[in-house]
C-alpha cells in the first residue's frame, strides 16, 4: 500500500504538529468575538486547544 503523504512526511497527527508547533507560543487574530451564547471559531482558539489537548476542541 502506497502513502498519500509526499516525500519527507510523517503521518503525524494534527494535534500532534499543533502541540510541537505551537508550544509556548502566542496566538492573536482578527476573528470577530461571538456574540453571547455563539460557538467561538476562531482559528486561533480551536489551534490552541488542540494544541492543549483539549476534548471539545
């Protein structure tokens, strides 16, 4: 069975390169705060929590 994933790439997990990548850094964005009761998308706090090894990311 053949890899998908182009030379040099491992089949590392995204929480996995979210937590190397993103350890000890700060994040900001220009997303829009949600208004209350609105699910939070922004970018930055879902790579965040992802990174952090959060469930209900």
């Amino acid at each position: 069975m053949s890899s998908s994933l182009p030379d040099g790439w491992t089949s590392t997990t995204l929480a996995e390169v979210c937590e190397i990548q993103l350890d000890g850094k700060d994040l900001a964005c220009w997303c829009p705060l949600p208004e209350p009761g609105e699910i939070d998308w922004c970018h930055a706090r879902v790579l965040l929590k992802i990174a952090n090894g959060d469930d209900d990311a």
